[in-house]
C-alpha cells in the first residue's frame, strides 16, 4: 500500500513537471527546404556570370568607344590638315591669278606701246616721204640752197625712223618676255587651282570620314549606355539574390540551433524529471522507516511493560532484555543517521537537476528571443558602379593682343611658353580654337564635338592651344599636330625635358600635349573638359617628343 501511493506521488511529479514543459514549448523558426536553398544558390550563381559576361562585354565595347575616339582625335587633326592645305592651295592659287592678271596688264601694256610706236613710225614715214616730194621740185626751181635744206631735213626724217624701228624692236622684245612670262604663269595657276581642287576634295573626303567615324561613335556610345543598364538590372538582381540566399541560410542556421536548444532544453527537463523521482522515492523510503522504527518503538514498549510485570520472577530475564533493547536502540540510532544522509544526498540531486532545468529554460528562453529578433540577419554590403570630341574650320580671333616674343636664355623663354598655357588653365575646349591671340570661338563638326557646343565655346583644342603657348616665344606652328610634330627636333620620350610636346598617334595625328616635367603636362583634351594639368599618358604616344626650344 506504501509502495503504491509512493508511485502515485512520483507520476503526479512528473506529469506536473511535463504539464509545465508542455506550456513552455517554443515555436520553431521557419526551415527553408533544401530545395528553396539550391534555387537561391543557383540564383546568386546565374547573376554572377551574367555581371561578369555583361563586364566582359562592357570592356569589350568601352575598348571599341576608345578606339574610336582615338581614331576620332586622328580624324579631326586629319580635318585640321585638310583645312590648313585647302587655305594653302587657295591662297597659292589666287596668287598664280593675281600674276597672270599682272602679267596680262603688262603685256597688253607692251602691246599698246608696240602699236603707239608703229603710229608714230608710220607718221614719220609718210611725213617723209611727202616732203621728199615736194622738197625735190622745189630744190630745182629754188637752187643749190634750198636743196641743202631739203637733204638735211631728209636725213633727220630717216635717222628719226631709225630710232623709232629700234624702239619698237626693243618693245617687241619685251612684248615677247612678257607673253612667255603670262604663258608661264597661266601653267602655274593651272597647277595652283588642280591642287585648289585636290585640297578641298581632300577636305570634303575627310569631313565624310569623321562625320561617319562621328555617327558609328555615337551608335556605340549609345550601345554601352544600354549594356550598363542592363549590368545595373543584373547587379541588383544579383544583390536580391544574395540576400535571399543569405536569408535562407540564415533561416536554416536559426532553425538548426533551435533544434539543438530543444535536445538541450529536453535533456535537462528529463534529468530534473528523474531528479525529482529519486527525491520522491528517497523520502517516501524516509518516511516508511520512520513509521517503522515507530512501530518497533510501540512493539518494544509493549514487551518490555510485559517484561516488567514478570521482572521479579524473571530478574535475569528482565536484564538480558533491557541490554537488548539498548542495543535495539544503538542500531536504531545508527540506521537513522544513515536514512538521513541519504536524504540529504537525494535533497542535494534534486537541487542540483532543478538548477539545470532552470538554466536550460534560460537558454532557451535566450535562443527563442535570439530567433525571433530584428538584428539577427546578415548586413550585405551594396555592390555599385560606372562609362566623349569633334571638327570645324577656323574660328573669329578673341581680340587679345599676343605678347611680344620673349628674348633671354632657353630656359627663361621655356618658362615664358608654359607660363603663356598655364594662364589658360580652366578655358573650355573647344574644337577648332585657339590661335596665336588665344581662345577663339569654335566650329561646327557635325558630330561629337556639336553635341558639347563647342560651336558656341570660345577656348582651344590641342594643337590651338600649343600655337598660342609658343606664339608668346616668336615660335609661329600650323593650327594642326601632324605639321606640329614635323618642326624642331625630335628626342625619346624617355628623354623629355620641360616644354617638349609630346605626340599621340602613330604620325603625330592624334593630339599633342606641353611636358612640364615630374610625369605631369598641360593639354586642351577633349569636348567638354577645359584646359587642365594631367598625368603623362604613355599608351598611344607618338614614337618621339619634339623640342622646339
């Protein structure tokens, strides 16, 4: 009966301690399907060769927009030259008109003189001949006198004619020269104007090239302007899909800890379980030897009353009875000291299991809020990126009046021409500006170059602005980078000192820029910047520098 109700009351513990564990449970985070993972894994891997197909392809094309704008600073020096030839060819031509117009004038000059002078002969001539007339019949009838005069006035008619014949042979001569002279002259116009032609064929021909060059720029231009929206659409899928991994595994890793928690948690509430148990049997075990020492105690008293009665009869009896019952007691007393320590050992598991089903709980309780909290998932770091020239005539000068050439030693002369560039620093460019003055207004292209206006822009490109730096130490330069790199003395780059130009393109028909010595130069570089000190730039550069100075 004991040994039941002790049962009793160790189920009874127990279904209260799983009662209360019951109302503790926890609810498990989310657990992403294996599935749900490798689609997002494969997601963050289609984004990254889709970012790095499009970079590839972004290189590939903003190479190609190098390359031609490259080839776009050639064309537009091309125009430049084209320009600077047809100018040439035109004013050579309008030269050769001008001195067969002069030779023409002198010759009909000559011409008019030849026929005066005939006049004039002829005038003598008939005079003389009217006079011999009439003087030879006068003579007979007037006498010797007379005759005299007539011979005299006669030699004086012929000497007279005389000179008029060689003055018009002289005439007839230098009518020849100059109709030899204008025959010449007329070849030469004829030649000047073929090349009149040629030139602004070749300037025609080169304005179609850059304009083309232009168009194909601006497609490609316009090519990579899509590639890197589409790279930015790529990148923030990418970005969407490494955060949606990473909250999955995120996921996964929470839930897995749950689990563990929950092991953790269930193993100290079945150890506190099994604690309480022992410490329930252990009292109950107490509490039945108590009751029977108890009872042993009554059943003593009784007999030794009994014994007591016959004690007189039965002295020795009583005696042997009375050391009995001592000795009763000394085992008694060392039985309950034993009972006692054993439930001083059980009272100290029961504590201790207690002591870890709380601190499971408190894990527990930890990890759920851990769960279930705002902070507890990745911070992914946002990936970010990101990717411009023209042609014209001659531009209107500025109106500033150009310094005097300046006079003293080499370097004072070089520091005079850098000092001249750098006074420009911040101008806008603009292409075609710039001459011996400064910055002039620029000009139309067509292409690049109106799209920044620089038709509107009073600055310099390249080759202007290298005209006017050195226009301020008497060095006069053609408005164009390839007859630039043709003057002064060409040196290594490697061997560049302060004031050479340096050269880009394989000719020298790209762009040109002023030295100033430590890896630094000064250049006019493109539509839309201004004239600016930049690093050297050595791909692309001209085989040699050219010193003028």
């Amino acid at each position: 009966m004991a040994s039941a109700r002790a049962l009793v009351a160790v189920a009874a513990c127990c279904a209260t301690i799983g009662s209360a564990t019951a109302l503790a449970q926890p609810v498990p985070p989310p657990n992403p399907s294996d599935a749900d993972i490798k689609a997002a894994e494969d997601a963050v891997n289609a984004g990254n060769g889709d970012v790095a197909r499009l970079a590839t392809t972004l290189s590939e094309k903003e190479a190609e927009i190098t390359r031609l704008e490259n080839e776009m600073g050639g064309l537009r020096e091309a125009v430049n030259k084209a320009m600077v030839d047809l100018q040439t060819a035109q004013a050579e031509a309008q030269k050769a008109r001008e001195e067969v117009d002069l030779a023409k004038q002198d010759l009909d000059a000559s011409q008019k003189a030849i026929e005066q002078a005939q006049h004039t002969l002829d005038e003598v001539s008939r005079a003389a001949y009217r006079r011999g007339s009439a003087n030879g019949a006068v003579s007979g009838a007037a006498g010797t006198g007379n005759t005299e005069d007539a011979l005299a006035r006669q030699t004086y008619l012929r000497q007279n004619a005389a000179k008029q014949r060689a003055a018009i042979e002289e005439l007839d001569r230098l009518r020849t020269e100059a109709a030899n002279k204008e025959s010449v002259l007329r070849e030469k116009r004829a030649i000047a104007e073929q090349r009149e032609r040629e030139a602004s064929a070749a300037q025609s021909a080169a304005q179609q090239a850059y304009d083309t060059n232009s168009a194909l720029l601006a497609q490609r231009n316009a090519e990579h302007k899509s590639l890197v929206e589409e790279r930015n659409t790529a990148k923030a899928r990418l970005e969407a899909a490494k955060a949606n991994s990473g909250t999955l595994h995120q996921q996964r890793k929470e839930y897995q800890d749950f689990l563990k928690a929950e092991e953790e948690r269930k193993a100290a509430e079945k150890a506190a379980a099994e604690a309480a148990a022992a410490k329930a049997k252990a009292e109950e075990e107490a509490r039945q030897k108590a009751q029977a020492e108890a009872e042993a105690r009554a059943r003593a008293a009784a007999a030794a009353e009994a014994e007591r009665a016959a004690a007189q009869a039965q002295a020795e009896q009583a005696a042997a009875a009375a050391a009995a019952a001592q000795a009763e007691a000394a085992a008694r007393q060392q039985r309950e000291a034993e009972l006692q320590q054993q439930q001083n050992d059980a009272v100290a598991a029961a504590t201790a299991a207690a002591a870890a089903l709380a601190a499971a709980e408190a894990a527990n309780t930890q990890a759920n809020s851990g769960i279930f909290g705002e902070n507890d998932y990745l911070d992914l770091g946002n990936l970010a990126d990101a990717l411009a020239a023209a042609v014209g005539a001659v531009a209107k000068p500025s109106g500033n009046a150009p310094t005097a050439p300046a006079t003293g030693s080499r370097a004072q002369r070089i520091e005079t021409m850098i000092a001249r560039a750098q006074a420009q620093v911040g101008v806008p460019y603009a292409w075609g500006g710039g001459d011996a003055n400064g910055p002039t207004q620029g000009i139309r292209d067509g292409g690049v170059a109106d799209s920044y206006g620089d038709y509107n822009k009073i600055g310099f490109d390249c080759s202007g602005l290298v005209l006017y730096a050195f226009a301020g130490v008497g060095i006069d330069l053609p408005h164009y980078t390839g007859y630039q790199y043709q003057r002064g003395t060409k040196v290594s780059p490697s061997e560049m000192q302060r004031g050479d130009l340096i050269f880009y393109g394989p000719n020298a028909e790209n762009h040109v820029a002023i030295y100033l010595g430590d890896g630094m130069m000064i250049e006019a570089p493109q539509s839309g910047a201004t004239v600016s000190v930049n690093p050297v730039r050595w791909s692309g550069m001209s085989p040699y520098a050219v010193r003028l100075i």
